[in-house]
C-alpha cells in the first residue's frame, strides 16, 4: 500500500528536468576556459598536488586555501594526474558540482512543498513546477558566480552539495521502508561535508530543524530520532579534526595580521551580511574582491545591524507558527555565522561566494510569492492551473535568459589575474586604506609591470604604501616595485617584513636573496651574500626542479664569485625551462667577463633565439662577433635590431662604421 507521499516519488518530465541544468549549462559553459587566479596557485597548483600528495596539501606547511580541507584536495589531486596544468578540467569538475547541486535542490524543493507541516498544500504539479523554477534560477543567478568559476572555491561546491545531499537524505527517510539506510547516507554526507570546508559547523543544527520544521509535529516526536541526532553531531569530529591538524592561518581569527575585536567584526560584518541579501534579490555592484575596511565604530552598523537584528527576531518569533520560515532564516544566518560572526577573516571580510547556498533563503520565498501572485491573476482573470504553472516557468526563463547574460558577463571578470584584479579596482572604494586595498593595488600594480606600465605600477604601489596595513603579498609587490626604482633600502625593508609576517614565503625570500645579490648599487658584502645564498638554497632545497630557483642560485653564486658552481646552475635552469633567455643571457655575462668569447656567442645566440625582440642582446651578440673578428654575423644582428627600430642610433652608428672599414 502506498504511503501518502508516495506521489512524491514520481519524477518530473524530463523537459523540466533539463531547464535548470540547461540553464547552468549556458551561464557556464564559456567560463571553463579561464586560468589560474587570484589563490589558485597555491591551493589548486601546488607541487604536492601535482604530484598526488592530497593529504600533505590539506595538512602540511605552509598554509594555503586548500589547508584543513582534504576532500576538496583529493579531487584538486585527481584533477591534475589526468589533466596536468590543463585549467578546463578544473573548472568543469566545478562546473559538474554545481549542476549536482542544481539537481539535488530541485529534487529538496519538489519533495519538501508536500511534505507533512506544510499540509501538502501543493499539489505534486505544482510542486514540480515550483520547484523547477527556484532551480532554474538558482542554477544561473550571478551571485554563484564566485563559487563556480574560482577553482579554488570547490571547497563551498563540495560543501553544498554534501549539506544538500543531507538534506535530500532526510526526506527520502521518511518515506523509505527502511530509513535507517537514508539516516546512514545523510550522517556520512555531512561528515564528508565537514571534510570540504569550516562553514559548514551548524549543519547538524540545520538538518535537526529542518526535518522539526517539515516532517515531525513538534521536538517530542522527535525523541526516537535522538540517535541520529547524535551522529548529525559526531560529525562535528571531523571538523575539529581538519581544523586542529590544519597548518596556522595568519590571515584569519581575532590575533590575525589584522587586530580585530568580537564586537569590531559584527559591526563589520552587519553591512555584508545585508549586502549578500540584496544581492540574491538585485545582483548589481559585485565584485571579484571586495576591498571594505574594518569598522571600528558603532555608527555605520546601526541601520544595517538593526534590519539584521529585526530579521533574526522575526524568524525566533516565527518558529511556533510558521517553522518552515523560520528554518529558511536559520539556514542564511547559520550558514553565514562561521565567517560573519565567530571567525573572521580580515584578509577578505566580504566574498560573494559564502552567499552561494544562504541566497536561497532570499530565492525561494521570492519564487513562492511569484507562484502565490501568479495563481490569484490567474484566478481573476479564469486561467486554469496549467496556464498559470506555465505563466510562472515562462517568468522563471525569461529572468534566467538575463541572469545568464548577467553570469556570463561575470564570469569574464575571473577569466585571468588580469580581469580579476582589474574589476576589483574598478569597484574598488577609493578612499579605502584597507588591509585588502593594498592587497588589490599591489596585484594591479606586479600586472601593471609585467605588461611594461611601469609608471602606473609604480603609482598603485604608492597608494598601496599608504594604507594602514599591508599583509606578505603586498608587501613584497611593493619590494619589487621600490627595487625597479632603485630605492633599495625601502624595498629591503619591505622584504624583511613580508618574511617576517609569513615566514617561508616563496617570493619574498626569492626578491629578497636577488636584492642582496645585486640589488644595492654598491658590491654587497659577504654577510649579504652568504645571507643571499642561505635564501635561494632553502628555496631550492624546497623545490629542486624549480627553474627560478637555480636561476637565483646562479645570480648569487655569480656575485660571490663562484663561477664554475654559476655557470652550473644557470644550464640547470636552461634545463628545466629549454625556452627561458634568461639563464642564456646571465651565461653570456658570465663568459664575457671570463674572456669565453664563442661560449658568449653561443650563449647570446640561444637569448636572440628565444626573445628576438630583445634588442640589447643583439647589440651585445653584434659586439661579441666583432671582437671575434666575424664582421659579417655582427652587420646581420644590426640589420635585424634596424629592422624592429629604424632609429636605433647604436646599431645605426656601429653599421656605418663597418661599411665605411669595408670600403
């Protein structure tokens, strides 16, 4: 015999099945193209992730976004044995979890409008059209953006798609024969789920209320579920444990490179919390990294703490009359708790990507009000059912074609570190000093410089300088600036600094060890050097095959006078890397000033080789054939350096006077 809600079982037509998924398919589908940004580096394409340690990148120093999350670094691990530095692959696994979480929404939404506290007052019809309406726009709504197309953010993915599962599971429980089976999957969901990310820590709560505000009548009914209530909680084992072995964050908590107080970061956090909400309504003004300051006062949290505070106490006084509300409340205010309440983050205080499941607290009763608005016009005017489940989902496309436009558009802002860096300073607040202004300066600037714009390089960097505080990255992009200027010293400080915030930090030890090596205008002294060499052999000890690395090992084995052990390292760096001039030309410097003229040459030769619009190195490799008496390779590379730049009066002079030897 059939249970009374055996109705819900029936699939939905496969034709509305495919909306939502169609829907992200197109949000999507041209962002799976995009490159390594923002932390990706670090937490997608470390060394022990390329090489299959997934267990060392959750755990092991240093600490990265990966860190005290190893399932995310599992798949991250899988990612790169079968797609090596290849990026499409990353991004459609992302791309995968998201639709999964699409699907699992669906089937949540279809199943809980007819559950028992709701008094079936949907009929399974509407049920399913409802419910793909809220997945269809959940499926393509910009707001996911930050989560889908920033590779790093599997984590919120993996995350979601275990609490849904959860959730999913505890429905199927009360309607399956043997429910212990659904309680066994939902348990393992959400102790998978505390292995994907921190913010999940009240999903137990969740879960409890829900199936409270949905299936059971009241707490006392629930006492045979008790157990499983229990193993919802054990779960919270796993999330210690990933926390507790995870390596020191220095970015996050209450002593963090930042000084933040409880009270410091609600008042922050109040503004945010509301901004994630008006974003799931009206997805206007986003961005790719959000640079707000710390508040240090109560005046700016009044307004935005009191509709916070007026929320919170309207879902409490709900509960009684009206759960099912009140849990939509619980489930974007709990969700957002780990982050706007009791852990801050001051590195990043605003990330749209932690609304990517609270939004649905916005989403659904917007779609539920629709369905309520759509069935009394219907009425009105004598339209039956099926027109007005028609009218709706034509509504729910119509808004889905221009989230699409809206997500696809977004979604450009993450295609490189380029876009990412450059939106964030678009929107950024100009009068901001925040510890995340100079993070987005300081990236602009280092882009700025690898594309020639040294001058507005080093602009962002002076505005970056002015802000109250800057953390390790910011710090050594300001080095580098402060170097290219000469100004030696500030950078050296700067540098000091970095290392001295995040000790082991790659690129500051790397600027560094070159600064000592070369960098002060005068011959540095044996402490410098010696201190330079300790620097590029920890860095090499670290990573062995790092190209870079055997390239700073040469520089400063060059300038201790270690030419035998520097000529070594720079054909090690060649090496590695066939196509780099780099250790070419320091090769060239090398034989020059050691008298090896055709070494030079052939050196010289592989820099043209490889950088045929390096001017310099044809000047130097013209000089070089005619100090070894070849006139005719030497008048080759001045043609070529006239040909690329007719007014190069050096290579111009220097031709004229072989042709007037000639004659």
């Amino acid at each position: 015999m059939p249970t009374p809600a055996a109705n819900v079982l029936r699939r939905p037509p496969w034709l509305l099945l495919a909306l939502p998924l169609a829907s992200g398919l197109f949000a999507y589908g041209g962002a799976l193209t995009g490159e390594l940004v923002h932390d990706d580096a670090t937490a997608v394409g470390s060394n022990a992730l390329r090489t299959g340690d997934w267990w060392r990148a959750a755990f092991g120093e240093p600490h990265t976004p990966s860190s005290g999350r190893p399932l995310p670094c599992l798949t991250f691990a899988w990612n790169a044995m079968l797609g090596a530095d290849s990026t499409f692959g990353h991004h459609a696994v992302n791309l995968a979890f998201h639709l999964l979480n699409v699907l699992l929404l669906l089937g949540i939404v279809r199943r809980t409008l007819q559950a028992p506290n709701l008094s079936r007052a949907w009929t399974d019809t509407q049920a399913t059209w409802i419910a793909t309406a809220i997945a269809t726009v959940f499926a393509c709504h910009p707001l996911g953006v930050d989560a889908v197309v920033y590779i790093t953010q599997r984590t919120t993915l993996m995350m979601s798609f275990c609490f849904l599962a959860a959730i999913y599971c505890v429905l199927r429980s009360h309607t399956a024969a043997k429910r212990w089976r659904w309680d066994a999957l939902a348990v393992i969901a959400l102790a998978l789920g505390m292995g994907c990310k921190e913010e999940l820590a009240a999903a137990p709560i969740l879960v409890v209320l829900f199936e409270r505000a949905f299936l059971l009548p009241s707490f006392a009914a629930a006492r045979p579920r008790l157990g499983f209530y229990a193993c919802l909680v054990a779960t919270w084992a796993v999330l210690i444990a990933c926390v507790v072995a995870a390596p020191y964050n220095s970015t996050a908590g209450y002593q963090a490179i930042e000084r933040v107080s409880a009270v410091e970061w609600l008042q922050t956090e109040a503004r945010i919390v509301v901004t994630y909400a008006r974003l799931a309504l009206w997805p206007q003004g986003m961005r790719t990294v959000y640079d707000w300051p710390i508040v240090r006062s109560i005046g700016p949290a009044l307004v935005p703490g009191s509709v916070i505070l007026v929320a919170i106490v309207s879902a409490v006084w709900a509960w009684r009359r009206t759960p099912w509300w009140s849990w939509l409340g619980a489930l974007f205010f709990l969700l957002l708790a780990p982050t706007s309440t009791v852990f801050p983050i001051v590195t990043e205080v605003a990330a749209e990507r932690r609304a990517y499941l609270p939004m649905l607290a916005v989403i659904v009763p917007a779609w539920l009000g629709a369905h309520w608005a759509f069935s009394r016009l219907g009425k009105r005017f004598g339209a039956s059912p099926a027109s007005t489940h028609r009218w709706l989902l034509a509504a729910a496309v119509a808004l889905a074609v221009f989230a699409i436009m809206h997500t696809r558009e977004r979604a450009r802002a993450y295609q490189d570190e380029w876009a990412v860096w450059s939106d964030a300073v678009r929107a950024g607040s100009p009068d901001s000093r925040s510890l995340t202004a100079g993070k987005i300066l300081t990236n602009y600037a280092h882009l700025l410089r690898q594309r020639g714009r040294t001058a507005e390089a080093h602009e962002a960097c002076d505005r970056a300088l002015q802000c109250e505080l800057l953390d390790a990255g910011a710090r050594v992009n300001c080095g580098v600036s402060l170097m290219d200027r000469g100004r030696t010293a500030d950078a050296e400080r700067e540098l000091r600094r970095a290392l001295r915030d995040k000790p082991g930090m790659a690129r500051a030890a790397y600027n560094l060890a070159l600064l000592l090596a070369e960098g002060a205008g005068v011959p540095p002294d044996a402490a410098r050097l010696a201190e330079a060499n300790t620097l590029a052999t920890d860095l090499l000890q670290r990573e062995p095959t790092n190209s870079a690395y055997h390239f700073l090992h040469g520089v400063v084995l060059a300038a201790r006078k270690q030419v035998a052990e520097a000529e070594a390292a720079f054909r090690r760096a060649s090496e590695i890397t066939p196509g780099a001039p780099q250790p070419y030309g320091r090769l060239a410097m090398l034989f020059l000033q050691a008298g090896r003229l055709d070494d030079a040459a052939g050196a010289l030769q592989a820099v043209v080789r490889y950088s045929p619009q390096d001017v310099g190195a044809r000047m130097q490799l013209a000089d070089t054939w005619l100090r070894l008496q070849n006139p005719t390779a030497a008048k080759q590379q001045l043609r070529e350096i006239l040909t690329m730049d007719p007014n190069h009066a050096a290579a111009r002079s220097m031709l004229d006077q072989l042709d007037k030897a000639r004659r």
